[in-house]
C-alpha cells in the first residue's frame, strides 16, 4: 500500500484550502477597490419641473394671504385712519334700535326745550293803566324812586328818559340810556295796583308774571320785537331784595327783524315784584341784550335795589 505523503501542518489530504495568502478573500466583490466616491449627475427635466411647481405654488399661497390681510386692514385700521369720520355722523341707510336708546328733550333745559306759554302767548290779563295816579316820590341826586323801591342809575345814563305809564303801575319813576334813535334800554319802578274788578293784587308770582308780560306786548316794544319774537334765556324764580320777599320775571326777546335797528337786535326784558311795606312794589324795564355795557347796568341796578317804605 503506498503511502501518502505528510503535511507540515499535520492535516490530511481532506483539509480546507488556505485563504491567508491569498490577495482576496475568496468569493466576495472588494467593493472598496472597485467603487470609489458616488458623482451625482445633472437633475432630470421632470425634476426641474416638479420644483419649478413647487416653488410657484408656495409663493403663490404667500401672495394670496398677503392680499387677503392687506383687505382686511384696508377695511378696518386704515380706513379709520385715514377717514376720520365725525364721531356722531351716521348714515342714512336703515339701522336697528337694538342697543340704542330713544333720545327724549329734557323740558327744563332752556336751549333745546319750548319756553312756557308765558313768554310766549298774549298777556293773561287787561293790561290795565291806571288814570290819574300820584307821581312819584322825589329821590336823591343819581337816584330812581317808584312806590317803595329805589335804585342807583349806573354811569351813562340820564338821557332824557320820560316817565311814561306802565300797566298795573302807579307812582312810577324811570331813568334810560339811548340805545340808538328813539330806542333806549330803560328800567322803571313803581307801586303795583290791580283793579278790584279784577280781583285785586293776584300775589307774587302772578303779578310778575303780569306786569312782564304787559310790559312785553306794549305797543312800544312791540314795534320791534314784532308779534312772534325768539325768546331765549327765561326764567321765574323766587328772589329777595333788600331782604325783602321778591319774584323775577325775565327773558331775552330777540327782535323778528333784526335790521330794524342797527346796533341792537334783542333786549332781556325783566320784572321783579317785592313785597314792600306799604304794598308791593315793582321794577319792569328792557335793555339791549347784545350790548354789555346796558346788561351789566341792568345787572347793577337790580343789585342796589332797596325798599324806602
């Protein structure tokens, strides 16, 4: 039998093969050697055009939105902005009450309410002038005396004024200052005298309201007031003088024609009535309401008004 020979490593002739020197492993692809660093080529057309698409697709919807936001400040901060409407002008398209309440005149506000029937509508009474009364008492010098009243007359006054007379007014004394013409603010005093036929002294109030509206309807200041004059700045109310229990009676009548004179267009035109010892007494006299210097000397003489009975 013949013998096989020995191997150094002592294995038999049956022995895997020896991979260790050989340069590669059996079998298996050195990637290594064979593929070096990928190179990415030039993108496809439909890549480029996939992009293209998307981009004009974002900013598109970027445009869109940026419209739709410029709408909505246009419609609101910047249409606030840059109208500036009134705060109280409103439409005149059709609106719903609903949260809005309904506006109602408050009747004592003078500026926007009607002036009670007294300032308005013809005198309540006869308007009686007495005949043949006694004059009034003498006074001092830069002084008025009418019944129990007396005042100061203010500087600039004195201009010939003549004692005229005056409804339910007897003892009268006057004093005036030329407005223009034959027009002047004048201010009278007197003893108030209502005729028993007519159921004598009515009291206080009523008599203020009386002679006021007497002396409002005379023919002399009707002249210029006219038959349906703007009464503005009324009033009635409680007062003293001297101490005294009084009643004022007043108002500004605005001339209906205003170009029948030319420096003046409307008088405040004033009664009061006092209780003075011997009977009452009363002022009642008109001035020019749009000359301050004959307001204020109506304002002076109510001021020094004192009861000399």
């Amino acid at each position: 039998m013949t013998q096989e020979p020995h191997r150094e490593d002592g294995a038999d002739g049956d022995a895997l093969p020896d991979f260790a020197s050989s340069p590669t492993r059996a079998g298996l692809p050195d990637l290594a050697a064979d593929h070096g660093p990928a190179t990415l080529g030039e993108p496809s057309e439909s890549a480029r055009r996939r992009t293209r698409a998307t981009m004009i697709a974002v900013i598109s919807g970027a445009v869109v939105i940026l419209a739709v936001l410029a709408l909505v400040l246009s419609q609101t901060v910047f249409r606030s902005v840059l109208e500036d409407p009134d705060p109280t002008a409103q439409g005149t398209s059709t609106r719903s009450a609903e949260g809005r309440s309904e506006y109602v005149p408050d009747p004592e506000d003078p500026d926007i309410a009607p002036p009670p029937p007294i300032f308005t509508q013809a005198p309540t009474t006869e308007c009686t002038v007495a005949q043949n009364t006694r004059p009034a008492q003498p006074s001092a010098a830069g002084k008025v005396r009418g019944g129990g009243l007396e005042y100061t007359s203010p500087e600039g006054w004195g201009d010939g004024w003549a004692v005229h007379s005056l409804p339910y007014l007897t003892e009268v004394g006057a004093d005036g200052r030329r407005v223009e013409g034959n027009w002047f603010s004048v201010v009278n005093l007197g003893r108030v005298t209502f005729p028993e036929d007519e159921g004598g002294y009515p009291g206080l109030e009523a008599a203020a309201v009386a002679i006021f509206q007497c002396y409002a309807t005379t023919a002399g200041v009707v002249s210029h007031f006219g038959e349906h004059p703007e009464v503005t700045d009324y009033r009635s109310e409680v007062m003293t003088v001297d101490g005294t229990a009084a009643w004022i009676v007043q108002a500004t009548y605005h001339f209906e024609d205003p170009e029948v004179l030319k420096t003046s267009s409307a008088s405040v035109v004033t009664a009061i009535v006092v209780e003075t010892p011997e009977g009452p007494s009363a002022l009642a006299g008109d001035v020019a309401a749009d000359q301050p210097e004959h307001v204020q000397n109506l304002e002076d003489i109510i001021a020094s008004l004192d009861v000399v009975e």
